[in-house]
C-alpha cells in the first residue's frame, strides 16, 4: 500500500472524525513507513493493546488523535477478524492504522506522538487564501507619522 492509497483509504473511513488530519498526516512529504515486525495481527489484539495505551496516554501526557473511533470500531468487529497494521513516521509523530486485508477498508487509525509534544495541525488540500489588500482612507490619520 502506497502512501497515498492509504491517505484514500482513511478519507473513506467515514466514522472516523479526525480522518482528514489522518490523511493529510500520511500524506505529507516528511511521513515515511516505519518498521512494522507486526504487519498482520488480529480485531482482539488491536483492541486489547490500544485499550491499555487509552489509560496510558492521558497518563503520560500524550495527545492522540483517532483513538477513540478506532476502538469503538475494533470492539464491533469479531476477535478473530484478521487485520493489517501500517505504520508511518515523521519527527516524534507516529501514525498506526488498522485495515482489513483484501478488501483495505481501515477499520481505525491512531496518530499520536511522544509526550508533552501537541499533535500537529494538518489540513487536507487546503488551499492557500489569497491576501486581501487592505485598504486605506486617504483621510487616514497616520499615528506614526513625524512633523518636521
């Protein structure tokens, strides 16, 4: 799976609020795969090692964004369901997502990053607005402005 194909495939996840700042995370120039010893795992594992890190975040000052959705997805899901894992990188920034093997339809997505580091702010193809000139009076009164 390409990173953008994964970018596509989390836009899709349409339970998932925070799917576009996911998306754009994945798709940014600095985000790159990760090592992942764990690529194929299962809807029980998933659930149980990101239950754990929903105590643990909050304890150690780590922002997360996804976690809760994807829990409420893995938990709908039988145990045995089996699931693939990719992961990617950038900084102090990791995101874990979770999709059903063939059919690639993420069930979840978490990115969060080390702690008492906030979480980036990422928008998906926002456009940059143009500046809009600001116009003034002629009749403006210049505060700044020195007799001689």
């Amino acid at each position: 799976m390409t990173k953008r194909e994964l970018a596509d495939a989390i836009l899709a996840a349409k339970h998932m609020p925070d799917r576009k700042a996911l998306a754009a995370f994945a798709l940014d120039p600095a985000t790159a795969f990760a090592s992942n010893p764990f690529a194929r795992t299962s809807a029980a594992a998933v659930k149980h090692t990101w239950s754990v890190q929903a105590f643990e975040f909050p304890a150690r000052d780590i922002q997360a964004a996804g976690l809760a959705s994807m829990l409420q997805a893995v938990s709908a899901l039988p145990g045995s369901e089996p699931l693939m894992q990719e992961i990617l990188r950038a900084g102090p920034y990791t995101l874990n997502a979770f999709y059903c093997g063939e059919r690639r339809e993420i069930v979840g997505a978490v990115l969060y990053g080390r702690p008492h580091v906030p979480l980036p702010v990422f928008t998906l193809g926002a456009e940059p607005r143009p500046k809009l000139r600001r116009l003034t009076s002629a009749a403006q009164l210049d505060l700044f402005a020195m007799e001689a």
